[in-house]
C-alpha cells in the first residue's frame, strides 16, 4: 500500500499529527520501534491486582488546549475529567498541611492569585511579593523578546531576583515547577516555568490552572483510538518496527529503512523520536549538532497498595522530602475502598536513578508518615518504575537548541515535547509540535 507521510514514533506528538493529517485526507503510516503504542505515556495492567498502572502519573491542566483538541478528534475527550475548582493540598515534612484553592465561580487567572492569598505557610509579605511574578509573567506576555533575558537565569536566580523568599520558594514554587520541568529550581532555566505560568494564568474554555486526570490508564485514554482513527482513515500502524536511517534522493527524504530490512517510501517523513534517538539517524547535521546540547532527567513512580485509606485528598503536593507528590488513585479513578491505591512521585530522580528498587521503597514508607493513617496501614503491594529518560533537563541554554517543529529539510519534518513550541516539554507541547509539523506537511 502506497502511504503519503511516515510518521515515526508512536507518542502524543507521533499520534496527534498522524490523527490531524488522516483527518486532511493524507494516508498515512505510523512506525513505532516498541510492541505498544504511547511512548512516554503508557499503562499496562498490574497481574496481581488487576489495576492498571501509569508508568507515571500523568497531571493535565485546563490549559491544555491542543491535548482536548487531540483526545476530542479521536473520540476520548470524555475520558479526561477536569476538577470543578483550582484545589491542590500540600503537605510538608512535619504533617503540617496547605491548601492552594479557589471557589467553583473564581476562573483564571484570579483562581490562582485567590489560592496564594490563602495558602498558610506564607507570611503577607510572601503573598504580596508573589504578585512580582505575576508582573514579570504579563511583561512576557506582551513582549516575547523578553524571553532572553531570561533564559539564562535558573529558577532559582530569578525568584531570587524577583525578591522570593526561600520559604516562598520552597512552598509554592519549586513544587509547581519540578512538577512541570521535571528538574530542580537549582538547573532549570527560568524560561520554562515563566512559559507555564503564562498558560496557567490565562483564560481558556477549561480554566487554565485546574488539574485533569485521565478516568483510565494512560494507553486507554488514546493509543487504542488513535490506531483506529488512522485505520479508518486510509492509515496504519506498524508495531516492533525500528527506523535505523533516512532515505535521502536528491537531498530529499523520501523514505526509512528499518532494523529488520525493511524499507518504506512515502513523498513526507515525519519523526517525533526523542532527541536521545533521534541522534542515531542520518540526519540534517545542523539539527544533529544541536541534539548534544539535550541530557536528560529522570522521574521515579512507585505505586503503592494498602489495607487502608491514609488520604481522601486527590493529589497532595509533598514539601521537605524526597517523593514530590502523592495521588490518589481511589479518588480518581473511582477505585472503591476499604484499601487505597497510591502512586507516589519523584521528578528529577537525579539521585535516586542509582538506588535500588527497596531502597526507594524504605524513603517512601518513611515519608509517608506525615499521613498520620500511615503508621497503622498495611502495605499489600508495591511496584516501582523508573524512568531515566523521561524529559529533557531544561537548563539555561538550551531553548537555542531546539528546533522549530515543522520541516527541517526537503521532504523531512520534526516534532516532538522538546521542539520549540513556547511550552516546557509536556504533553500539551508533543501535541501542539505535532498539529503543527501535520499543518506544515498539509501546506507542502
Ligand atoms: C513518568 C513521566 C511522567 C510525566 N508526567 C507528565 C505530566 O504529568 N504532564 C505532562 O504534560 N507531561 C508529563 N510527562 C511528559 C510526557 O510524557 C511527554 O512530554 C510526552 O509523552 C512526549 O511525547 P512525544 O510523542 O513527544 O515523545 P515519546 O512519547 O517519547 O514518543 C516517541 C516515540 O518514538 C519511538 N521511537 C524512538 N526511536 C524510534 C525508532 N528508531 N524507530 C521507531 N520508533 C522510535 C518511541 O518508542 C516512542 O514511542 C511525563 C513523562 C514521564 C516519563
């Protein structure tokens, strides 16, 4: 069967331009090198009981505008549920407990500057000065030159710039964004979490700052849809099929050769590998020198099983440890009781990558003490996942590098979370990188 586009991995970004461009009529073909679809965004079924597991927990914000447009295209928006208000708990290494919330009417941006008035760990003072990040996020909204100013800074130098306290830091915004870049205020550029603020405090049709969850694991919320939106599209998809090198004719892609052997031709290739893999390809070699500036951060997610509820709080934000986050699988996923499933978080596991699996598991029994209910539970079950490669370390420098998704040279496309799409590398990005590379091969 003759294919008009290839499109290389199998992820958000893969899935959402191969959907956007069945959509226009364009057959295309999917390569993705695993058994499964979903990239770093799948589930598989735990055998022992029964419950589906993330290989992380996922986290959606209202703003993730592209992602409903993605999920509704493919008939899943339904299985994405978006909390009625901004609510999430927080609690630190003593048990003392936090609450950033606003009222069901209160939408965005007011939601969020509402919560931070009433959060009980900051001083008046904190709050007030929290409002100078909010001016610095309308001037990058007016102007986004002035994004190189601050570029260069970590995180941590331009709070502290901007005259946040540690304890302000510590409390609220190194929470928010090493759940977001997934690496520590310490080497993240400023950039990144200046991009998501300016999402977070903006109106979209779902208030921009509440959380959704997917209501099932991740791969049912869209890889089994997506491969059938494609097939009814004049498309498919081929599982275990590596891309080991481009075909070039002319100095024009026109097609793939597989690790097997096989070869695939089409007039457009579309990759949305990750720049790890994406340096083993015979590609532009200006794009290629670029991809040695990306390493890479990992996170850590332990699912854990036990004889009773210790929180009926859907997610709770952890301060002063380790783990980062705590969710409440019961709560979201509707799991009845008496036990409670949790998975708890670890981003930028820089640390912890090298532990072993019961070491992690002894810091999180640990930790969970600040739930008092945790000292009588009874732990059923455990499984931890580690993923090395789960985003790209977004340190200053490295916006520079990334490549505007779209095409990069005769007949051959990029996208992906870390092309330059004005977003961190999350899945609202993969998506957006992968409507816009579908629109520029539409427009070829
Ligand atoms: C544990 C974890 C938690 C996360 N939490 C969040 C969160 O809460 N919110 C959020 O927005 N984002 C989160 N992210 C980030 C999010 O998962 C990614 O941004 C997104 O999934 C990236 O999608 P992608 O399509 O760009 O890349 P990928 O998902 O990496 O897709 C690339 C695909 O290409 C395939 N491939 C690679 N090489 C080849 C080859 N040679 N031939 C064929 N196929 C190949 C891969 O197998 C893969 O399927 C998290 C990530 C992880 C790992």
């Amino acid at each position: 069967m003759d294919f008009d586009v290839l499109v290389v991995g199998g992820g958000f970004a893969g899935l959402s331009a191969a959907t956007s461009l069945a959509q226009q009529g364009k057959k295309v073909l999917v390569l993705e090198k695993k058994p499964h679809l979903g990239g770093r965004a799948y589930s598989f079924t735990d055998p022992k009981t029964g419950h589906e597991i993330d290989n992380g927990q996922h986290l959606f914000i209202g703003a993730y505008v592209e992602t409903r447009k993605f999920l509704s295209r493919i008939g899943s928006s339904s299985l994405l549920r978006f909390s009625d208000q901004l609510k999430l708990h927080f609690r630190d290494s003593s048990g003392k407990e936090d609450l950033l919330s606003a009222p069901r009417l209160l939408s965005s941006p007011l939601d969020f500057s509402w919560g931070v008035l009433n959060l009980k760990g900051l001083s008046l003072k904190e709050k007030i000065a929290v409002s100078r990040v909010v001016q610095e996020v309308k001037k990058f909204k007016a102007d986004k030159n002035y994004a190189a100013q601050i570029e260069p800074l970590t995180i941590r130098q331009w709070l502290d710039k901007l005259g946040q306290t540690p304890n302000v830091q510590e409390r609220l915004w190194e929470p928010l964004a090493i759940g977001i870049l997934n690496e520590n205020a310490k080497i993240a550029s400023a950039l990144g979490l200046l991009q998501a603020l300016e999402k977070i405090l903006s109106k979209t049709p779902i208030d921009a700052a509440k959380t959704g969850y997917s209501k099932v694991g991740l791969s049912s919320l869209y890889t089994r849809q997506a491969s059938s939106y494609l097939q009814k599209h004049s498309g498919a998809v081929l599982y275990s099929s590596k891309i080991q090198s481009l075909i070039y004719e002319n100095e024009r892609v026109c097609g793939v050769n597989l690790e097997d052997g096989r070869q695939f031709r089409a007039s457009y290739v579309l990759l949305t590998l990750p720049p790890w893999d994406l340096k083993r390809l015979n590609i532009p070699e200006r794009i290629q020198k670029n991809l040695q500036a990306f390493s890479t951060s990992p996170i850590i997610g332990l699912s854990l099983w036990l004889d009773r509820s210790i929180t009926e709080n859907e997610t709770t934000g952890l301060i002063q440890t380790r783990f980062h986050w705590a969710f409440n699988k019961n709560s979201i996923w509707n799991i009845p009781g008496p036990g409670q499933y949790l998975s708890l978080v670890i981003s930028a596991a820089h640390d912890e990558l090298k532990k072993e699996p019961q070491e992690i598991l002894e810091i999180a029994k640990k930790e969970l003490l600040v739930f008092p209910e945790f000292k009588k539970a009874k732990m059923i079950h455990w499984r931890l996942i580690k993923e090395p490669f789960a985003t790209p370390s977004p340190k200053p420098g490295l916006e520079e590098m990334r490549p505007f998704p779209g095409e990069v040279s005769p007949g051959l496309f990029l996208a992906g979370d870390w092309t330059r799409t004005g977003l961190p590398a999350t899945i609202e990005s993969a998506v957006l990188s992968g409507h816009k590379a579908a629109e520029a091969v539409f427009n070829e």
